[in-house]
C-alpha cells in the first residue's frame, strides 16, 4: 500500500529538520502578525491597562511573536523526538508520518486554547475556541510543512542527478565499462566489460550475471533486454535467445546438439547457453560464419 512506503530520508535528516523548524516559526510570525487569525489584538485590545499604553501595536507584535515561537516549541520538541526515533528505529511509514504531524497540529492547537482561555479571558466555549484554533493551527503548520517538503525533494533529486550524472558520464567514457541503467534511464550498475558473462530476461526484470572476486554474481535490474541492448549496443554482448543476452568475448565453443545450438562460456564451472533459432545469423554473424 503506498501509505505503508517509508518516507524520504531527507524528511529525518537534522539538517532538513532545523530548516523545517526555523522556516514554521518564520511563516507562523508572518502569517500570524498579517492575519490575525486568533484575535490576539482584539483581546489585547480588552484589557484597559495595555490599551492605554503609547506603543500598543509594538505591544501585540511583540506578544504575539512570543506567543507563536512559545507555540512553535511544540514542533522542536516532536521533530527532535522524531529524529531520535528514526535514529534508532529506522524511518517512518508516510502513515504514521501524517499521523505524527496531526498530533502536532493538535497539541499546538491545544496549547493557543489554553493560552487565551488562562491569559487572554476568550469567552468563546472551550469546543468553539479549539475547533478555530485547529483550522488555524493547520494553516500555520501545512502550509511551511507542505512547501519544505517539495524543497527538500527538489534538492535531493538535483543532487541524485548530479551525482548520477558525473558517474554515469565517467563510466560511459571509459570503453573497459558497461553502464546499466533501468527503464527509467536511471544508472544502477556498472563493471568492466571483461567480467560480464550474461544477461537473463524473465517477466519486467533482466538478472545480470558477472564474475566478482573469481565467483559469479548477479545483479536483479529493472527493465527488458531490448532497452538494454539499445543502452549498450556499442559494446560486444550479443542476443542469443528471447530470454539471454551474452558476452561474446566470453564464449568458447558453439556446438549443435540434438535440441538446438548451444554456446559455452569461459567459466569455472561450465555456463551453457541456449541459441533459438530467431537469433542463429546473429550469433554466427558475431562469430564471424555462416549460419549455413
């Protein structure tokens, strides 16, 4: 299910969270100050004794700033308790991140509530003052929260890029290497041509077979080995089959059999290969006969 992904690194990293939360405090000081949402000025206003004051307005911004940062409090203390939990218990589903963010949104709603029911007198019923305060508390928080996760994903993806960039353009220049990339054009492996053996096809993955340390290994890619024979059609792999695609510096011997061409390669334990007919002038065009 996609609530049950986990959640970008970059949403946990310290970095990102103490940009977060500076970010938060300074659009909720902004918002806050332009639109009063909570009537702070109108119950500043109903109190005699600051009203007469000379600089009433320098007064409410001043109030009203550190109310905010005091509320903001709620969001340092959670996202350094998210942080410690990711730590130690890795990341997060996105469900329990939305879950994670409605209880900020609550107990900072919850705490402007008390703060005009104690200071401030609000006559309004407790439900009537929670209930404004919720949508409001949404406002101040959604929004920074919305607008710093688009940031932080579009800074991450130019630096993927960036850095699959610089290796896949090095790699490609060198002809020792092959580059894999999947259907989406993103490089996932590469290696020397000389320790490619094969590639196997089956369903939407391709399994790369190399030689690693003196062991055969593999690598599960997602794609076809038709993108990939068109990603790597300047190095010497050849189709040999609808489901195998080979290194033809790796083959030693072609021998017919009773059940069709084969093709052995230059391994430890013996790898044999079969040749379907569809691809037989391929094969031998690569070996450089006849296919007569």
């Amino acid at each position: 299910m996609y609530f049950s992904q986990k959640i970008p690194y970059y949403l946990t990293d310290k970095q990102n969270i103490v940009r977060l939360i500076l970010f938060t405090a300074a659009f909720a000081l902004v918002f806050i100050n332009i639109y009063s949402p909570f009537e702070l000025t109108t119950w500043l206003k109903s109190i005699p004794l600051l009203l007469k004051m000379e600089n009433f307005e320098l007064l409410v911004l001043v109030y009203s700033s550190v109310i905010i940062l005091t509320g903001v409090l709620v969001v340092v203390i959670s996202r350094i308790i998210m942080f410690q939990v990711t730590r130690f218990r890795g990341r997060l589903t996105l469900c329990q991140y939305l879950l994670w963010i409605l209880v900020e949104v609550i107990s900072m709603a919850s705490f402007y509530v008390v703060y005009e029911k104690l200071f401030l007198y609000d006559p309004r019923s407790f439900y009537d003052a929670f209930k404004v305060s919720i949508q409001n508390t949404a406002l101040v928080l959604l929004l920074p929260y919305s607008i710093s996760w688009l940031y932080f994903s579009w800074i991450d993806k130019n630096i993927q890029l960036k850095k699959f960039t610089s290796i896949s353009d090095s790699l490609t220049d060198s002809k020792e290497m092959i580059v894999f990339h999947d259907e989406k054009g993103t490089m996932r492996i590469s290696m020397k041509t000389n320790d490619l053996l094969y590639l196997q096809a089956a369903d939407n993955y391709v399994t790369i077979v190399y030689n690693q340390q003196n062991k055969q290994s593999k690598y599960m890619l997602r794609s076809s080995l038709k993108i990939i024979s068109e990603q790597i059609k300047e190095h010497s792999l050849v189709r040999c089959h609808r489901s195998y695609m080979v290194n033809f510096e790796k083959v030693k011997i072609i021998r017919r059999e009773k059940d069709g061409l084969k093709l052995e390669l230059e391994t430890e334990t013996p790898t044999i290969l079969p040749v379907s007919k569809t691809y037989l002038e391929e094969v031998f065009n690569a070996f450089g006969h006849s296919a007569q």
